[in-house]
C-alpha cells in the first residue's frame, strides 16, 4: 500500500525534456513520500508530445502559454491547495537538484517552528539570502554551520511553503514573472507574522540558467525596483535606481565590478519598465 505523501512538489517546466524525468524521479525517491505536479509552460509541441512518458505518474498541468516562474508556480500551487491535503508544498524548476534526503531534512527541521511559513534548501553558496530596503535581494554570513537559520526570503531553487501561511498571504505576484516573487512573497508573510529560514545541508543543486543575460539583468532590476518601492517607499526605490545607473559606467571601466548578470542594456530596460509601470512579461525588444 501506497503512503500518504508528506510534500506535494511543484515543478515548473518549459522545453526540458531532456531533464525533467530525472527532476520528477528525484522529488519520487525522496526519503520521505511525496507527490509531484508539473506545471508545463507552454512547451513546444514537440516536447509536450513527450512529456507524459518523462514524467511518469506525476500530474501534468499544460498552460498553454509560457506564463512566467511566479505564475506557472501559481497555477500549481492553487491545485494543491484545492485538491491536495499535504501541510507543506515544494516549488522548484524543472532543473532543480536535490539530495535524496534533502525534503526529509528540511521537515525535521521545521518540525517545531510553526512561525515558520517558507524555507528553503541549501544551494551550497555558504551564504544567506536576506532583503536590504535600498538594495533588495543580498547575501548575509551564515550564522550557523548546520540546520536552520533564518533568512530573508527562500531560494527558488527549492522553496517550501506550508498551507496556512500561503492561505493567509497569498501566492506569487504574478506581475514579477520571474525573479524576486519569492522575495516579495516572503515579505508579505513576515508581515503577517510568518518567519522564513534555510535549511543548511539540505542540499540542491541548479545547474543551468536558460534565459539570457540580458533578461535577467532586466528582470532582476525591473522587480527589485517594484519590491522596494512597494515595501519599503519612493525614496528607497530613487535610491535603487541610481545606484543600478552608476554601476553601468563603472561596470565598463572596471570589469571585475560587473556582478554575476552584467547586461547595461537589461538594466536600462528595466529601470525604463519600472518607470514606465509595465511588469509582466518581459518587454518585446528584451533579448531573449
């Protein structure tokens, strides 16, 4: 007999055949029972074709339609919290990595931190993701070398959530598409009085980027730019802007100053949307 599973995972997938079934199978075999929901993101015709055999018996949810991280995420995330009785969901790209025990080690740990709403795996950085309100998303020291600790926001690598507190804040905010709805959503729930934490040695690894550079940059920056504004004021956001037009100039004269997604074309979007109030989707003259 089959036992009730203790996580639903949430896999959002777009045009990664060649990937998703190991995905599916690791988040399958995990030391404790889960069950899986892929949420395809309007793959090719080609891949969907293939799709169902790669996934196995996990749930498939087709959109239609590339949606977005944060929106393909939600569509998951409202069947779980409709169909599904599980306490805690899991959010990960189609790419996502995990250690076999790794959903096992994050519960034990969260097991008695019920002010706990969101966590996440160890993406293996040494660091910790917290929200700066004149920068956005950074990186803080750990402060411990195993277990839990708490964090600003949760990885999207491998994000858990638990039901009551997405119930009471909400889901992703599907204007972000992708990047920094994790961050924005874990701001609404400390609001609420939900903490957020990271698991170290609950390992996952994330080992591609599929978009360009220049979309990330654009992304990134466009968001962050939204986060701050909305969480903290305009005169943390003016603040954001002039800093992310300085570092153009001092990108191209000092390279080693660039940062991991060095793209003046995508940050100039992205303060020209922000300004300009369009989110969603990334603009039509953003390279892909």
């Amino acid at each position: 007999m089959r036992t009730s599973p203790r996580v639903t995972v949430v896999v959002i997938h777009r045009d990664r055949v060649d990937v998703i079934g190991k995905t599916v199978t690791r988040f399958r075999e995990q030391s404790v029972p889960t069950e899986v929901i892929v949420v395809d993101n309007g793959s090719t015709p080609e891949t969907q074709s293939r799709l169902a055999d790669e996934i196995g018996d996990a749930w498939l949810i087709r959109t239609g339609a590339n949606l977005g991280f944060g929106p393909g995420g939600n569509v998951g995330l409202r069947r779980w919290l409709h169909h599904h009785q599980t306490e805690w969901v899991a959010v990960a790209p189609h790419d996502a990595v995990p250690q076999p025990d790794t959903l096992e080690r994050m519960l034990d740990a969260l097991d008695d931190r019920l002010t706990v709403g969101l966590a996440s795996a160890d993406v293996g950085d040494g660091m910790v993701p917290v929200i700066h309100p004149y920068l956005g998303t950074i990186e803080a020291l750990p402060t411990v070398e195993e277990g839990f600790e708490l964090s600003g926001y949760p990885h999207g690598t491998l994000m858990l959530a638990r039901r009551a507190c997405l119930e009471e804040v909400g889901l992703f905010d599907e204007r972000y598409f992708a990047y920094c709805e994790e961050a924005e959503l874990a701001l609404r729930a400390a609001n609420a009085g939900w903490q957020c934490g990271l698991i170290r040695g609950a390992m996952v690894n994330n080992p591609g980027m599929s978009a360009s550079i220049e979309r990330v940059a654009y992304l990134q920056l466009r968001n962050t730019l939204l986060m701050i504004r909305e969480h903290f004021g305009r005169r943390q956001v003016a603040f954001r802007i002039l800093v992310a037009l300085l570092q153009v100039p001092i990108g191209l004269v000092r390279p080693a100053a660039r940062g991991l997604h060095w793209s003046p074309r995508g940050r100039l979007l992205g303060v020209r949307d922000y300004l300009r109030g369009r989110f969603g989707p990334p603009a039509a003259d953003v390279r892909i």
